[in-house]
C-alpha cells in the first residue's frame, strides 16, 4: 500500500513537472509581457522574490545534507518527486504572479527566431532522455520500490548529447531564455537572473559530481566543454 501510495505521488509530481513546463513555454513565447502594468518597484520586488524563491529551491534542495535531513521525514523514493513537485508548484507561481515590465529592448522581423525557441526546448527535453528520464524526474525511484526491488541510481553517460556538451540542458535552457524576437525589460530581467543562476548552478554541480563519482570527471571536464558544442575527442590512451 505504501509503495503504491508513492508511486502515485510521483505520478502526480510528474503531471505537475508537465503542466507547468507548458506553461512556461507559453509564458517565455509571449505571456511574460501580458498582464497591468505597475509601479516599477513593485514590480522588479515582486519579479525578483519569484526568482529568488525558485533559484533557491534548486539550490537548497539538491544539495546532499538538504536530501539527508528530508529522507528522516519522508521515505527516500519520494525525495526526487517531492524535489520535482515543490520545483513545479515555484514555476506555477513564478509564471502566474510574474508582473511584466513591457518596455521594449529589441524588436525585430525574423520569426524564424521561433524555430531556434523551439530547438532549445527540443534539446532540453532530449538531455532529460539522456540522463535517464524516468530517474530524472523521480518515477523510477518511486517504480523500484513499488516492484519489489531495489532502487538502482543511472550509471555516469557519455553517451549523444553528453558526448558533445556537459551541460546540454542548461544550454537549451539558456538558448529559451533569450530566443525572441520580442525582448522587453521584463523578459530581459528574467533572462539575466536566470542565465546568471544557470552559470553558477554548474559550478555547484560539477564540485558534486566531483566529490560523488566513481569515474573521472576531471578527465571527462578537460574533453568535453561545459556549454558550448565541439566535436568530442577521443580518450588518451596510456
């Protein structure tokens, strides 16, 4: 009963990781700059606590010593979905209490930018695939459990994308973010706040992956850039 309980806990928090991700889609198309315009104050206050409050979530919640204090509370195959849905829960808000700044920065002709928007959310939804999907998002961990066996975390992968990039979701992402061909003041801000919480998010990343890893990620950093594609090269054989 327990097992199936969690799992229909990840199932919920990954419905709410799917809904909120088309949301966001709408929202970075266009939806940012819908809505009353209001004092600037107010509005960079309000814009800027909905951007805090989601990069910190990330932050705090993916660090080991978060992760350890929060399995002594719940059981350790719903700390992934409950990661996933306080994510999804932040995003809704963001997008849906997000005050536009409509001032615009650039404006320009060429809709075939649409078509590199759509690549970056291509890419970032190929990486999750890449990484293993189901764990990515807490199902498999809940599913294990649920069958009777134990959990197995994914093995490090060069393989696709993270032969060319270590970060190809973040490029993706990033790539989201500013792919417009309508830039106000408003999406700037969100671009900036969150490209720049991208930038550091890796360094917190890698120095995990560093410590956590049975395989070489020095050797796998020195190959295989960070963000910006080139072709792979080969290992160095003693």
């Amino acid at each position: 009963m327990k097992g199936m309980f969690i799992l229909g806990y990840a199932v919920v928090a990954y419905a709410a990781f799917l809904l909120s991700s088309a949301w966001a889609i709408v929202f970075l198309a266009g939806g940012i700059d819908a809505g009353p315009e209001r004092p600037w104050g107010v509005t960079l206050a309000v814009d800027s606590g909905l951007l805090l409050a989601f990069a910190l979530q990330h932050s705090v919640m993916a660090r080991a010593g978060f992760k350890r204090r929060l399995t002594r509370l719940i059981p350790a195959s719903a700390e992934r979905s409950t990661y996933v849905l306080v994510a999804s829960l932040l995003l809704v808000a963001l997008v849906g209490f997000w005050q536009p700044l409509p001032a615009v920065v650039w404006d320009v002709d060429q809709e075939w930018i649409w078509g590199i928007y759509g690549a970056g959310w291509i890419l970032v939804v190929w990486s999750t695939f890449g990484v293993d999907h189901a764990d990515f998002l807490g199902l498999k961990q809940a599913w294990a459990p649920w069958r009777g066996r134990s959990y197995q975390p994914p093995e490090f992968t060069e393989r696709r994308l993270y032969a060319w990039l270590r970060h190809p979701m973040m490029l993706g992402l990033t790539i989201t973010f500013w792919a417009t061909p309508h830039m106000s003041v408003g999406h700037l801000l969100f671009a900036l706040s969150s490209t720049g919480y991208l930038l550091v998010g890796i360094r917190y990343e890698e120095r995990d992956l560093r410590r956590h890893l049975t395989v070489d990620y020095d050797d796998y950093a020195r190959r295989v850039p960070a963000l910006v594609p080139r072709p792979p090269r080969a290992r160095v054989r003693e």
